[in-house]
C-alpha cells in the first residue's frame, strides 16, 4: 500500500506495519496458527486448583503445539490473555521463554469456561487463517471479510482485530480502522504495532494531531519501531508544530542514519531549511 502523502509536509507517513514482533502472530504466517490440540482428560476434579484464567480447574488438556507457537499465544487462545504464558511454564516445569518444538505436549489446566473459550478460538481460527492467505495474495477485500468473520466467532480474539484493521486500511476506510483496533488496544493496551496502526488510521482520517499521541506511544513501547518515531515526525509537522518535527527529524536519522525514511527525512530537512521562516 502506497504511504499517504500529506498537504503540510513534503515527506510521507509509512505504511502501517504487517509484522508482529515477540509473541505476537504476523498476518503472514498463516500456518503457524493451525489448530493442532488433542483435548485429553488426565482428571476431571484437581482440587482447588485455578487455570491460568483464574478459574477453578475442571480438568487438564493435552496441548499439542504447533508451528510457531509459544506460551503466550497458547495462553491467549485457552485463557483470553497471553498473561498465563507464565502459569503454563510453571506447570509444564519450563522457563517462561522456552521455545516450543512442533509436536511437543503440554498439560493445559483449565475450566469449563476456558475450553469454551478455546472452542471459540478454534472456530474464529479457521476465518484467520483464510484472511492471512488472502491478505498475502493481495486480496484485502477478501481478507477483510474473514477477519470480521473471526471477531464475530471470538470477540476477544485481539490478532484479528488488529488484522482487521491493517486490511481496512489497506481498503481505504481509516475511519472503520479506528473502531477496530481502539477494540485491539482495549484487549491489549501495550500492543506497539497496533498502537502505531491506530495512529496511522487517525492520521489518514484527518486527525494527525490525534496520531501523534498513538505514534508516541508505539515508541514508548518499542523505542526501536523506526515506522513510528519517523511518523511522529511527520505528524508534528503536518499540525505546524515546526521545531517540534524538526528536532524528530534530526532525532530520527541520528537513530536510523540508514533507516527506511532516511532520504525522505533529509531532503525535508534540507527543505525547511531553504524555506524562509514562518512558512
């Protein structure tokens, strides 16, 4: 998608990102969400016990773990939030970051409640996974229906939202982007890239000034997301905040002296600095 230029400014605001850093999933990795659990009852009553929701344990799954998960999204997808990452490893005897190989086994303490949820998961999956083929393919459109899809199956599935979001910015609907990954961001608030989607979205609504709150935010969180610091830059510039988008500039490229906007970042540079002051 083609970065959207501005009246204010002479450089552009990047495209928003499709990469999710750390745990989190890319809208390309379409495989490494396929469902892979075989539901295998150790006990139905444990105790007091309490799942990594916080509900009293019913029983314990067999997880079998597929490409490219970790803990984190398996606590996700069982438990609504990525928090009980740190409960699995505790359980499974292993370190909070340990690699998963394909194919390995984990025990999975959960309620009645949390398989419920995992069967919402699994069912919203199968609409992800179609929109991570599509988007890849170039069929935005397409991919936009079965992300919407997906939420409609999991509500609280936040990778689809935020996927959801990205398509529709690559459709053309800033506004509708907005909605969608405020909903993200309620689900995850220090979600980086989903911060600096929002951003993006505001400023192509209109709303650069708003944008400029997102994009700071996205760097809080990921002080080497290079999209978001050169975005804050342009943003600032765009609302006339001169000096402001000046020193992000120079900030910038002394952070990225190669980076992606390097050569958009110097010649605006380069360009303010023939413009007599005041313009």
């Amino acid at each position: 998608m083609d970065a959207t230029h501005t009246e204010a400014v002479g450089v552009r605001v990047p495209p928003h990102s499709w990469g999710r850093s750390g745990a989190g999933r890319r809208v390309a990795a379409a495989l490494a969400l396929a469902v892979a659990c075989t539901l295998g009852t150790y006990g139905c009553t444990l105790g007091p016990g309490r799942s990594g929701s916080g509900r009293s344990v019913s029983q314990i799954v067999t997880h079998a773990v597929s490409e490219g998960e970790s803990l984190l999204t398996i606590a996700d997808d069982y438990y609504g939030t990525p928090e009980g990452g740190s409960y699995l490893a505790r359980v499974n005897g292993i370190d909070d970051d340990a690699h998963l190989e394909p194919g390995s086994l984990l025990e999975v303490p959960v309620s009645n409640d949390d398989l419920a949820r995992y069967q919402r998961r699994t069912e919203a999956k199968i609409f992800y996974n179609r929109g991570t083929v599509l988007a890849e393919s170039g069929d935005y459109t397409g991919a936009e229906d079965e992300f919407a899809l997906a939420l409609r199956a999991d509500p609280r599935f936040a990778d689809a939202g935020y996927n959801l979001g990205v398509v529709l910015l690559s459709n053309g609907e800033p506004e509708r982007a907005v909605a969608v990954l405020e909903q993200v961001l309620s689900l995850r608030p220090d979600d980086s890239l989903a911060e600096f989607a929002l951003g993006k979205a505001l400023f192509d609504s209109g709303r650069a000034g708003d944008a400029i709150d997102h994009f700071e935010l996205a760097v809080a969180l990921d002080p080497d997301m290079e999209d978001a610091l050169f975005a804050r830059a342009v943003a600032l510039l765009a609302v006339g905040r001169r000096d402001e988008g000046v020193f992000a500039l120079d900030s910038y490229l002394r952070r990225f002296p190669d980076g992606s906007w390097s050569d958009q970042a110097r010649r605006e540079l380069e360009r303010m600095s023939d413009e007599p002051r005041g313009q």
